[in-house]
C-alpha cells in the first residue's frame, strides 16, 4: 500500500502546508523517519542530500510543538553550513505556515543583535551553526532549559569541517531533549561514537546503504585537460548544452579565476565561497534561484544546504578528493523527483579520484567528448595561478604601495619643509611685579 501524506495523522494545519507545497507521495527517509518520530522515537538516519529529510525531522517537531502550549526555544537544529541552516529555516517556517510557531537561523557572517532578539525572545525552533550558537550560549539570553527536541543534520559533515570539539561543547551545556534525531550520509567512527552517546534506543534507518547520488541524475564524464576546463564549459554553455548550471571547483581562486573568465565572455554568473561575506554569498544564491544568473561558481560550502528547483546541471570542473562529496556536489541536480544532469571534467592526475567515485557509485561512468572542441589548443590565458608566483605578486604589489607611499611623505616634507619641527611657544612678557619689602626680624 503506498502511503500520503494523510497517512502520517499529522495536525490539520501541517496538512494544509503540505498541500499547499505540492507534496503527495513521501520519499523513502520521510516514510521511514515520520512515523516513529511521531511517536517520540529517537532516530538514527542515513540521508543523503535531495532526499527531503528537511521535512522528515521538521514536520514531527512542528505536529508535536503543535500539541503543547508555546513556550520558549523547544526545539534546536545544528546544521554544518550557513546556507544549510537558512534552507532548513525557510522550509520549516514554509511548513509551519499556517500556525504561530516560527523557526530562526543563528549563523556567522552577520549582525548578532536579531539573533540575540530571537533567543532572548524564546523563538520556538532555532537552527543553528555551532561555532556562533557557542559565541551567544556565553550569554545568559541563549537559554535551552525548555529545549524537548534536539536535530543533528549533516553530522559527516560537521565532522569533516572540525565542529566534533564544538558540539561536544554544546551539548555539555544543554538539558537532556526529550528525542534526539541524528541524521548523516555517512556514519565514520567518531559519527558513530557520537551517536550513541546521544541517542536512546534509535529507530535506525538506511545506515547499511552506501552512499548513492539521489535517483534521476545522468551522470557524464569529459575528459580534457585541466587548462581548458573554462573553455569547455564555456562552449557548452554557448551551445545550449546547459540551461543552468552549478559549477563545483577545488579552490576558492579557482573558483574566481573561473568566474572571471566566465564574465569577460557574457555569461551571467557569481561565485560562492568562504571568502564571500555572508551577504555576498545570499545575494549570490538568490540571484541563481530566481534566474537572474546562469551560472553560479562554487567550493564545495555549497555542495549541502542549497536546494534550487529545475536546477538542470551540476559541474565538477574540478574533480572531488572524496567520492562522498561527489554524491552531495551531484545531489544539487534532480530534487523532489526532477531529473539533471551532472557533467565532470577530468584531467589526467585526477584519473584516480574518478576511480575512487565510480567505486563509490557502483558503476563506470559514461565518457563523452564535445564535438568540434579543440581538446589540443593552447588557451590565451591560465586558469591557475601557482601559490608561489600569487605570493609573488602580493608582496611585489606591497612593496609598491609603501613606495608610493613613502614617496608621497617626502614630496610633502619637500613642500612643508618645516612641518615636522616641533614649533616652541612664543615669549610673553610678564607684567612687572611689586617689590616686597622685607620684614625686619626684630619686629
């Protein structure tokens, strides 16, 4: 029998989201995950991204906030990346809709005084980064004493981006939730250890599977030189090949680099990494989902948390190092059913890395080329710069400034030739004084 959404019994107002979202059949993490959470179950799941486990963790909280009177934060989210806590926030206050219950993300790279006014204010659910939650838990406004609810999302991923020590401080200082939900790709050693120290007798789901990207993407391999991935991609752009497009490199300078390049010829695009203030990095997925760009450049801080509807293609211009972050590039492609397309190019000394994806994914991927594609040609400019001439040119341009600069100062000494002597006060004469007469000490 397959289930719907009516299936789960949840609050007449969760319903009505729901509908209004368009979701009908469940996917395989919400109807696996729902029903026990419900129930007040823990729950241990392996979700990999694009698989709507963001309504499998929500929807319970929300039915069961539904349930009690409000109160202050109930319910608290640690979530790896910045976009992934702002996804998971607009989702659940989607989901929440139609009831009083608000979610709020607390994230570094902006202002802390509306984050401080939501956990002084008790907002019901929080969403947060580790590092700045430990910055606001400091403070006595960042109170958890009515916290019922506790969700780890990503947790493979907070272990790769060394926030372990930082929950491991947070939980320390928080009351034992009444349910805890754990969800990973994957479940290494330490995500392991982790989740059993955290969990009471867990409903586990999916952690035997292997990593797998979601269902509905086609996947392609072009090989090509590693100094004409930007023309390559540029030409199937210029072609038609590709609608829109997600494009994945290994450095935050490649990522420039390709962007630039990709500029100079009139593709609309914008880039996204750590480097990128938190404004610049929201501005640049807005314009992407509203197709104001065509192409967004990415590190992988982007491979999760960023959820784009018809998104038609994802783009490892550079190869990943680990076959896992493949899976979440690639998993940016064919969400909630949809079906895309994920292209990656490889140069030779990336062979091996492929090797290890296509071991990861059970199969060889198909090679393709692009007809017409000169795979021989020199490109006019380098998409790399090497680290040692980048320092180069920084000191170089360094030096150049104090020059300027020093040279500025002596031009001005020149002109002012006594602005740098100490100028001593002029003389005031004094007014003359009385003359005393002395006293006679006979007197």
């Amino acid at each position: 029998m397959k289930l719907n959404f009516k299936s789960f019994d949840l609050h007449p107002d969760l319903d009505r989201a729901v509908a209004d979202l368009g979701f009908t059949e469940p996917t395989p993490i919400q109807r696996d995950a729902i029903p026990p959470a419900l129930e007040g179950n823990d729950i241990l799941g392996c979700a990999m991204t694009g698989s709507g486990k963001t309504a499998a963790f929500a929807l319970p909280i929300l039915d069961r906030l539904l349930a009690r009177k409000r109160g202050a934060t109930r319910a608290l989210v640690l979530a790896p990346t910045r976009e992934l806590a702002a996804q998971i926030v607009e989702h659940t206050n989607e989901m929440a809709r139609h009831t009083r219950i608000k979610a709020a993300a607390v994230f570094g790279g902006v202002g802390m005084a509306p984050q401080q006014k939501a956990l002084r204010d008790g907002v019901d659910i929080v969403v947060a980064c580790p590092g700045r939650l430990l910055d606001h838990m400091q403070h006595p406004y960042a109170r958890f004493d009515d916290l019922e609810v506790l969700v780890l999302d990503e947790a493979d991923r907070m272990l790769d981006m060394g926030f372990l020590p930082d929950i491991r401080r947070i939980l320390a200082q928080l009351p034992t939730p009444q349910q805890t939900l754990f969800f990973s790709a994957t479940v290494p050693t330490e995500i392991d250890k982790l989740a059993r120290q955290m969990l009471h007798k867990p409903t586990v789901i999916n952690i035997q599977r292997s990593a797998a990207p979601a269902t509905g993407i086609r996947q392609s391999v072009y090989p090509v030189r590693s100094d004409l991935k930007p023309s390559l991609l540029l030409e199937l752009l210029e072609r038609g090949l590709i609608d829109n497009a997600l494009a994945f490199t290994r450095t935050k300078h490649r990522a420039n680099r390709l962007a630039r390049f990709l500029d100079r010829h009139g593709i609309s695009c914008d880039k996204i990494h750590g480097n990128r203030s938190q404004t610049q990095r929201t501005k640049a997925l807005s314009d992407f989902k509203h197709h104001r760009i065509q192409v967004l450049v990415a590190t992988d801080v982007a491979a999760r948390g960023i959820d784009i509807e018809a998104l038609s293609h994802v783009v490892n211009v550079d190869v990943p190092k680990v076959p896992e972050d493949y899976i979440h590039r690639v998993g940016r492609t064919a969400r909630a059913g949809l079906t895309g397309e994920a292209f990656t190019f490889v140069s030779a000394d990336e062979e091996k890395d492929l090797r290890d994806i296509e071991k990861q994914v059970g199969k060889r991927l198909p090679r393709r080329t692009l007809d017409d594609f000169d795979y021989e040609t020199s490109p006019s400019e380098r998409f790399e710069v090497p680290i040692r001439e980048r320092i180069a040119q920084i000191r170089a341009q360094r030096a150049e400034e104090r020059a300027r600069s020093r040279a500025k100062a002596e031009a001005k000494a020149e002109r002012q030739p006594n602005a740098g002597r100490e100028r001593r006060p002029a003389a005031v004469d004094s007014p003359p004084q009385p003359r005393r007469r002395r006293r006679s000490k006979n007197l």
